[in-house]
C-alpha cells in the first residue's frame, strides 16, 4: 500500500505525475521537493511542498519520481535510494553516465525498483509497431529511418523558452538528451547499438547555449549471417511542423508510425498506396497512465521494470559516443558487456 509519493521538481512533467499519482494512488500524501515555495497546488492534489532534501527525507517517501532537470538527477536519486525509497526517474536518468552505474547498484542491493521514464514505450501504437516488427510483417527489417521535431518557443506555451531546461547546458538540455526517447525505444525496437556517426550543431537563432540539431547513424548488433542494421536519426528543437514518426523499411514492404498521433500505416510490397492497420487510439496522458500502473506493480512484486536503470545508461553512453563522434568526425563504438555499458571509443 503506498501511502506518500514524493514528486521531485515541479515543472510541467513534475505535475503530469502528481496528477496521474492522485488519480491512481487518491488516498496517498504527494508531496514536492523544489528549490521554491509551492502555491496554488492544491488543485493538482499536492499536501505538501519541501524545499530542501533534509525535510523531504523527514517525509519518508515509500517512491518518489525525479523530475527536476537532469544534472540534479543523480544526487537526489542516490539519497533517496539510500533511505530505501523506489525510483521513476524521468528521462534522461542524468546528464552523464559518470555515477549512474553507482545508483544501479545501490538499487539492486537494496531490491529498490529503479525505473526511466521513457513513457513512449507505454504507447500502443509503438507497442503494436513492435510486434509487427517481431512477426515479421514487412519481412527482415534492413534500414530504420526515425525523426522528432518540435519549434522551442512553442513547446511549453506560457513559459520563456530561453529559462527551460532544454535550451541550458547547466541543466542537461540540448537536443540530444532532451529528445533522447527516439535513442530509448530504437534500442527497444531493435537491440543493442554497436556503433554511432553523428554530427551535432546549433543552427538556429534561438537564444539558447545548446546544439539544437543531431543527426544520428546508428549501427545494431549483427544478426548472424547478416548485414547490420542501421538506422537513421534526426532530432531537432528547430522545425514548426511537430513531428515523431519512424519508417521501418523491410524486405516485403515498410511499416510507418506516427508518434504524435499514434498511428501505424503499412505499404506493401507491389501496393500503390499506404494502408492504415488497427490500433488502439492515443489518448492524453496514456502512455503516463500505463507508465505508473507498471511502475507501481514492479514495487509491489519487486518485478524487474520495462525499462530499467541499465537502459537509461546505456542511452547515456550512445548519447556520450554521438557526441565524440560530432567533436571527431568519426565513427565511434558503444561497447557492451552484458547488460553494464562500458563506454564508447572509436571504431577502426
């Protein structure tokens, strides 16, 4: 039973979670760790609001969700898990992967669930995209091509773009960890990342200190007798007309899926024209919804997470390597050992 939820942060994604704990947790106290005094948050189900660890620790938390920006993450996660408190860390799980293997282990020994909010993987048309791929329905998959896009000064209406976590590196923004869920569910769809070529640049005018656009190649593990797959990518928070979509591209046809509306079409091999295949609909804060109800269970039966603290690491080492890839001009690996990421460096 699960009677305090901590809220870690209290941004825009800091309040989709306290709302949808209240709705599934209703006879909880929620309450909020921020650098500022809390007003005004009654309405979103909040009892309390801290302002400094110490106090919130005081709270005893039985789980808490990290979503202040990303270079906190990590020292709020390991004290929390220290006073034996379950973790939804949101994505990415931290600006570095310097320490994350830390708080991994920290949870495994304390039987801590410690689970990423990569919430795209809780969509059902992205969940159906994945079956299809695994039953083969456009035959072996031999090229990916996946893009996201969305104009800053319009992502957060109301807000000053140039104050967001996206448009500071102080606060782990920049386009590559904030758009990092198209990394996160390419691993999901596709397996492990062997190696990545990348360029990174900021090409706009946008008042910002990050890069605001990437270009990805990514290169999977082999299937036996087979050419790799790779896989395109590009991410941007320049372009007015929002996007996410994928195209998978296979030996009978191709498969394409719309992120923002939560559609999957097919194209056949010999067709004329794209085909729309059954999905469940998208609805708002769906994929947030599922998000918590697997994430509670896991605390519950002390089952391992969808998506776990190795996968938010081993995002952060293909973030690590695009980035020396861009700074190099070169090809660069992201080696693997089991399910710990030792690192990146370059490919002969």
């Amino acid at each position: 039973m699960i009677e305090r939820i901590l809220i870690v942060g209290l941004g825009s994604i800091g309040r989709r979670h306290a709302q949808v704990a209240r709705q599934l947790v209703p006879d909880s106290q929620i309450a909020v760790l921020r650098r500022r005094a809390c007003h005004d948050v009654g309405e979103i189900g909040i009892n309390h609001c801290f302002t400094n660890l110490a106090s919130a620790l005081e709270f005893r938390p039985q789980v808490a969700v990290i979503a202040n920006p990303a270079n906190f993450h990590l020292e709020i996660a390991l004290a929390l898990a220290r006073a034996d408190v379950h973790l939804l860390v949101e994505k990415p799980i931290a600006d570095t992967a310097h320490g994350v293997s830390e708080l991994i282990e920290l949870c495994r020994v304390r039987r801590l669930t410690l689970m990423v909010g990569y919430n795209l993987r809780f969509q059902p048309s992205l969940s159906r995209l994945r079956e299809l791929i695994q039953e083969r329905r456009v035959g072996r998959v031999l090229s990916v091509r996946a893009e996201v896009g969305q104009y800053l000064p319009s992502w957060r209406p109301g807000s000053d773009y140039r104050q967001s976590v996206s448009a500071n590196s102080a606060l782990g923004g920049g386009v590559l960890l904030e758009l990092s869920h198209e990394i996160d569910y390419l691993r999901w769809l596709f397996g492990n990342v062997k190696w990545v070529s990348a360029v990174q640049r900021k090409q706009s005018e946008l008042e910002i200190d990050v890069d605001d656009t990437a270009h990805l190649l990514l290169g999977f593990e082999e299937e036996s007798g087979r050419a790799p797959l790779i896989a395109g990518v590009n991410l941007d928070l320049i372009r007015h007309d929002t996007t996410r979509s994928c195209i998978v591209i296979g030996e009978t046809g191709s498969l394409r899926w719309n992120g923002i509306v939560g559609t999957l079409e097919v194209f056949e091999r010999g067709a004329h024209a794209w085909q729309h295949l059954p999905v469940k609909p998208h609805k708002k804060d769906e994929s947030y919804l599922a998000e918590w109800c697997h994430f509670l269970k896991c605390v519950s039966d002390r089952s391992r997470p969808l998506i776990c603290g190795d996968d938010g690491l081993a995002v952060l080492r293909i973030i690590e390597a695009a980035r020396m890839s861009s700074r190099a001009g070169s090809i660069q690996s992201v080696v693997l050992e089991g399910e710990g990421i030792l690192g990146a460096q370059g490919a002969a």
